[in-house]
C-alpha cells in the first residue's frame, strides 16, 4: 500500500462573519484614479497624508492648498475641502484660510519646483511670520510636470531635460537646502526630512506628518515636512532604480533629519 501523504479534507469556504478587513482606503481618500506615473511616489504621499488625518479625527476640519506641478490635482483625490493655488503661492493662501478660520485644520502640498524655486518667497516669509499651517514638501528634484526640467533641488551632475551633460554647479549653482535653512526660523516649530524609497521610511514619513499637524494643532508654529519622492518619467529609469536613485544618491546630499523639533512635539517621537 502507498504511504498516505495527503489526506483530502473539505473545501475552505471563508466565514464571512470570521473575516476581518485589515487594508481599506482611508476616509480622507476619494475613490478616484489619480493620474499619477506608475512607480511615483505622490500617491503613496497622499495616502500617508490621508490617514494621519483620519487617525488625528481631523478630515472634516480639514483643507488642502494644491500646488501647480505634478499635483496640481491633489484636491480631487482627498475626500476634504480643498483649493488650488497659483504656482508657489500656496503658503499665501493657506495663511490667509487659517487666519480667517483658525479652527480650520490648513496643509500646503508642494513640490520642489513650487516651493523651493517659484515659491521661495512665500515659504519663506510664512515661516518668518510663523503661520500656524503644514506644509508637505515633495522634493523630486526636478520639474516634474513640465517634463523633467533642472529644479533648484536638481543634484550636481544630474542629467535633466535642461542640463542635458549634468547640473553644473559652476554655472547653475549648488542643490538647494531650504529645509534646512527655514528651520533656522523661530516661527517653524517643526522642519524635517524624510523619504518614500523603503518601507521603513515611509513608516517614519508618516509619523512625521502626524508631528507636522500636531504642532498645528497645538499652535505653535510653522511645521514643514520634506519627502524625497520618486519621478522615475522624467528620471527615465524604473520604479525600482528610482528608489535606489534616491536611497544611493538623494540621501547622501539631502540626509534624512530633524532639523526643528519644538519642545512640545519631543515626548511624542
Ligand atoms: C507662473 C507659472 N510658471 C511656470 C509654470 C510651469 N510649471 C508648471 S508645473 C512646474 C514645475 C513643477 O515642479 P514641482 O513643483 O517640482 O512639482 P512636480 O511636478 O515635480 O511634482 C512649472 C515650472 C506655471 N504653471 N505657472
Ligand atoms: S512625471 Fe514624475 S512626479 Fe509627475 S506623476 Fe510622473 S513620475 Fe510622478
Ligand atoms: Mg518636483
């Protein structure tokens, strides 16, 4: 007789009433198709963004100053209220919502084209006058929607639509640190650095965000959370380089920090 080695059992019929749901969209999440590239990061930003609020019970305070650049429709995915601004002047406009609705839970979302070139100005002089808001700052290092063109943020000898033998640092300068520099700012009581290229750093992304809103809620200040992000189109490599291209090349000039933690945010790390 042949060694018994599987013995047939019956179907497994699931037990609905025994299922548990343990991966949905957040609440702050529409139901829609973004238009994002296969591989970016954006979208994995906004769901991050997206149940911070839900977990901070925020959304329905909650509004979104959209950028112009790659998210220029970020309003249409968030299931709260949202606004578009003229290209960098999101920290204008969401200064002037939360002074006018303070109870109001108020975020830019920008690139680096919008706020570290554009929008220098007014992300400037809103972290001078330290206005109460967050701003999530999606730092690709390029011009995404316009086709790659060379940001301020671009890495030196980084080929680019508009540097085509690699960013020059004697002619087009050097990458530009704002985050860093707007920590310096004693109306910022939150500036940090993070990344989206592993798991682990998108856990600590959103943890980061989280502090962000928390210093809004609390009032005290400014809170400013740089994410190195992916554009693997106009890098023109894949979704997997583009994520080494961050981790080998981003990181080492862009190092991921905390720059600004006010007191009041230290004991919830
Ligand atoms: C006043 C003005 N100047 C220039 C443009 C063209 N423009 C649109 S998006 C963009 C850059 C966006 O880059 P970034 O902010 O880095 O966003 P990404 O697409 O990379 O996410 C530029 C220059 C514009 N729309 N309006
Ligand atoms: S062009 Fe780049 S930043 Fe824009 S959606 Fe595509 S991959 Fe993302
Ligand atoms: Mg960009």
């Amino acid at each position: 007789m042949l060694p018994q080695i599987f013995t047939p059992t019956a179907p497994v019929t699931p037990d609905l009433a025994e299922m548990r749901l343990v991966f949905d969209r957040p609440e702050s999440l529409r139901d829609a198709y973004t238009h994002y590239c296969p591989g970016c990061t954006h979208g994995i930003v906004h769901r991050l963004i997206a149940e911070v609020l839900d977990e901070l019970g925020v959304r329905e305070r909650a509004i979104i100053v959209a950028p112009v650049g790659c998210a220029v429709f970020a309003y249409e995915y968030f299931n709260i209220d949202g606004t578009e601004a003229a290209h960098g002047r999101a920290p204008a406009m969401a200064t002037g919502l939360k002074r006018v609705l303070p109870d109001k839970v108020v975020f830019t979302y920008q690139g680096d084209g919008d706020l570290a070139s554009i929008g220098t100005n007014e992300i400037i002089h809103a972290c001078v006058r330290g206005e109460n808001i967050t701003v999530i700052f999606v730092n690709n290092g390029v011009y995404g929607m316009t086709g790659g063109q060379m940001a301020p943020t671009t890495l030196a000898g980084q080929v680019t639509s508009t540097s085509p033998f690699g960013r020059d640092v004697r002619l087009q300068g050097h990458p530009f640190h704002i985050t860093e520099m707007l920590a310096t700012m004693p109306g910022v009581a939150y500036a940090v650095r993070r990344s989206m290229h592993s798991v682990a750093e998108i856990r600590k992304t959103k943890k980061a965000i989280e502090l962000a809103f928390q210093a809004q809620l609390k009032g005290l200040g400014l809170g400013i959370v740089e994410v190195l992000s992916t554009c693997p189109t106009n890098w023109g490599i894949d979704p997997p380089k583009a994520l080494d291209f961050i981790k080998d090349h981003m990181v080492p000039v862009y190092p991921l920090d905390d720059f600004k933690v006010h007191e009041e945010l230290r004991q919830r790390k």
